[in-house]
C-alpha cells in the first residue's frame, strides 16, 4: 500500500468531495438521525504543513479557497469548518472526512470510518477521540461497511478508495450495490478520480448493471482531461440521491472549476440510469 493522502489532502478533489459530504449530511440530519459508515477514513485530520508542501495540491486548493472572495454558501459551509481548525487563521490543519463529519454529528448520529493501514489507524483513532459516537476502526472498509450496513438504517455510506489498485472501480460499484440491495433508502456517495473515461464509464455502466437507481454524477474538470496520467478532474457520483443534490452538486462544482480551474474546465451535473 503505497497511497498517502496526506501528499493530496486539501486538494481540488478533496475540496469537492467535502462540500458535497457536509451537504448531504445536513441533508439527511434535516429527516432525523444519521449514521455514517466511511470506507476509506484515512488519518482524519491532516497538518498540511508537512507533506502537502511538498505536493502543491493543497496550495492550489483550500489555501485559494481560505482566500478566495464571494465564495457560495455550500463553499463558505466548508471553510467554514477550515476556518475552525485554525484559529490562528490561514490552512495549516485540514478535517478529512472523519473530522468533518464528526464535527457535524448530533448526539443522535454516529460516524464509524475503516483504515486498512495501521500507522494511518493509529493517526485516525488519535483525531477521533474527542468524539464519543465516532470511531475508527481497523478492516478493509468494503467488507466491513457491507456488514455495519445490515444493523443500520438507511445510512450514508461514503467511498473514498485510492484507486491504486484496478479492483477498486469493481469492489466501490459492488459496495454500493450490497448496501442498496440490503437497504433501499442507504445513500451512497463514491468519489473517484476523471482520468481515463473509458475506465469511468464501465464503473457507471456497473451501477446502473446493478439497476441502482437515483444515481447522480458530480463532475469537476479543472482542466481537459487530455492527460490519463494526470487527475484533471474528479466525480462525485451519489446512488440514491436526495432531491436538492443536483444543485448542489452544481454549486461545489461550479465553483471550484471556476475558481480553480482553467479556461476549459468544466463542471456537469447528470443523472444516470
Ligand atoms: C483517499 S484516502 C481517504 C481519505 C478520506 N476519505 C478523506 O476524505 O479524508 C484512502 C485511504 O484508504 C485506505 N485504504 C486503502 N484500501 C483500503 C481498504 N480496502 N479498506 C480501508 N481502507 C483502505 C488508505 O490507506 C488511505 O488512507
């Protein structure tokens, strides 16, 4: 396992795929209590004054958007959460998807995040601990979210895989399919990143194979995504989706390809299926 998010933490992608998680987590507090099942937790809160520097991405992402002016109110939700974090002012520490969540959670809501990788356990159990109903757990976060599923009702699933391994395109569409198959009224949201479109368009084909429905797809591309190599883009794509997230959706996107991204960015909000 050679992935860190902590190279990428705070970047473009993540900037999306947190706007949309707080959204459709006050969304869903709106209809009553929440439960979260996180995948792929990672370390929880990240200190960008470390291997960010190195990588730029944080650079070009939260630290614009601390910056940035007239930010729309599902971006100015998310630095607002930044802002938190640092009281001192400016991006030095960024909330992964475990410390954001948590941070939202009611005492009627609970958050349970998986980490396959001990250091990073280690790092997430540390970030959650002021947190009594959320926890980190160790586990490959598929298995173990299939499982949590059953003993929950209608949560909110988050998947947030590396995509270092060719499987994970499969194993994110077959996690979604098990939770939904169990519980129709689950919500799944999978960020993965826009590189090669064939590959992204076989893991849509796969869903809608699985016959999910409501399945919305949140695209930000800051940059033609001429570079397979490269991540010039990235999707949220929510199975289950609740009316609002299109415009929602659109608002994340919108903004961040307009603030962050070139000329030729573009932001698409579809529905597939
Ligand atoms: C993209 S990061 C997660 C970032 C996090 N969701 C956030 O938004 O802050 C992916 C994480 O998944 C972990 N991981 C990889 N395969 C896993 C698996 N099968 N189950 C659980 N965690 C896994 C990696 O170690 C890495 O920390």
């Amino acid at each position: 396992m050679n992935y860190r998010h902590s190279f990428h933490a705070g970047n473009f992608a993540d900037l999306v795929k947190h706007a949309l998680v707080l959204w459709l987590l006050k969304e869903r507090q709106a209809r009553g209590p929440v439960s979260v099942l996180d995948t792929h937790a990672g370390a929880g809160l990240y200190d960008l004054s470390g291997d960010a520097v190195r990588s730029r991405e944080a650079e070009a992402g939260v630290a614009r958007l601390m910056t940035a002016e007239a930010r729309p109110p599902l971006i100015e939700a998310l630095a607002a959460e930044v802002a938190a974090l640092n009281p001192q002012g400016g991006a030095r520490f960024y909330p992964g998807s475990p410390v954001l969540t948590a941070r939202a959670l009611r005492a009627e809501d609970s958050y349970r995040g998986f980490e396959l990788n001990p250091p990073v356990e280690a790092l997430l159990q540390e970030a959650l601990a002021p947190w009594h109903n959320a926890t980190g757990r160790a586990g490959d976060g598929y298995e173990e979210a299939v499982r949590a599923a059953r003993g929950l009702k209608a949560p909110l699933v988050l998947i947030d895989p590396p995509f270092e391994r060719p499987d994970d395109y499969v194993r994110s569409a077959e996690t979604a399919a098990a939770v939904l198959g169990a519980d129709r009224t689950a919500c799944v949201a999978i960020w993965t990143p826009l590189k090669d479109l064939e590959t992204f368009d076989g893991f849509i084909r796969r869903l809608e194979q699985a016959g999910l429905s409501r399945v919305l797809v949140a695209e930000a591309r800051l940059r033609p995504l001429n570079n397979p190599m490269k991540m010039n883009g990235c999707a949220m794509t929510i199975v289950n989706a609740p009316s609002g997230a299109d415009a929602a959706a659109a608002e994340i996107c919108g903004w961040t390809v307009q603030a962050l991204g070139d000329p030729g960015g573009r932001a698409e909000v579809w529905r597939a299926g």
